[in-house]
C-alpha cells in the first residue's frame, strides 16, 4: 500500500515538473519579457546588484551616457540609503516578438530610509513619461532576455546629482 502512494506521488510529480517545464517554453516573447521585466525588478527591489548586472547585457547604454556598469553604480549609490523598498509598476504598453521587446512601465517607488530617500522617491514619483525598457533575446532559451537600454524622456536634460556624473 506505501509502495501505491509512493509511486502515486512521484507520478504526480512527474506530472507536474513536465507541465511546468512545457509551460515555460510555451509562453509567448511578450510573456518571456514581462516576466523578465519584473524578475529585473525584484532583483533591483532587493539590491542584488550581480543579478541586476545578468539581466543587463554588456553592450547596455542609455541616452545619459551610462554603461552596464555605471548605470549600475548610479542605481545602488541612489538606492543605497533605503532599508526598504517596493517598485510598483504598471505596464503601459508591452510589444515582443521572437527576439526583441519593449516595456513600457509607469513606475512608483515606495520604501524607507535615511538621508535622500525621500528625495530619490519623489523623483521617480514625479516623472509622468514612462520608463521604457528594450530587451534582446541574447540566447535561444526563454530566460535568456536581456536590457539592452532603459529610457525616460523626461531624463533627457536632466542634470544628474554631482554623486552620479560620470568620472
């Protein structure tokens, strides 16, 4: 009788590793990169700057002038003084096909801190334009999505704090 309910449960869960591996490659580009998109913001809610680097691809630029790396840098000197905090995002548009796309994304950031928390929340808070995010396909698998540029139009002509200008 365990032996039944042994082989029972390991069925089902065969059955279930099997529907979860079909279900990832059965998601359609847009899906990958929304899914990507807010992977990326949970690595960035949680301040894990190596996986914030891996959804960035090495060639990343934007129209400030910033790499990969110091994008990255600007991101965790901005965010450095939070002890919490939450992105909420509400996609405003999402095109994807087989290797590129593009997520439009008004942005709201909550959380806690010290120093210019407050200051680097009401920024974001203020900006009306939405944040556009361009990925690549970098890979033949589902996950391998990457940013390859975030833009703002209300960026554009905006003077950086003298902390994020480049060296």
């Amino acid at each position: 009788m365990k032996r039944k309910i042994l082989v029972g449960v390991a069925v089902l869960l065969a059955v279930w590793a099997l529907w979860q591996l079909v279900s990832i490659f059965m998601r359609s580009p847009q899906q990958q990169v929304l899914d990507a998109q807010q992977e990326f913001f949970d690595a960035v809610e949680q301040r894990d700057w190596d996986e914030v680097k891996e959804w960035m691809t090495a060639d990343y630029g934007d129209e400030l002038g910033q790499d990969r790396e110091r994008a990255i840098a600007n991101a965790r000197e901005a965010l450095k003084p939070f002890f919490t905090l939450e992105i909420e995002d509400e996609v405003t548009r999402s095109l994807a096909v087989k290797d590129l796309g593009e997520v439009n994304v008004k942005m709201h950031l909550k959380g806690t801190g010290a120093g210019y928390t407050q200051l680097v929340i009401d920024q974001v808070n203020n900006l009306k334009e939405p944040w556009i995010f361009h990925w690549h396909k970098k890979g033949r698998w589902p996950w391998d999505w990457k940013i390859v540029q975030i833009h703002n139009a209300q960026l554009m002509g905006m003077r950086l704090p003298q902390m994020m200008q480049n060296p």
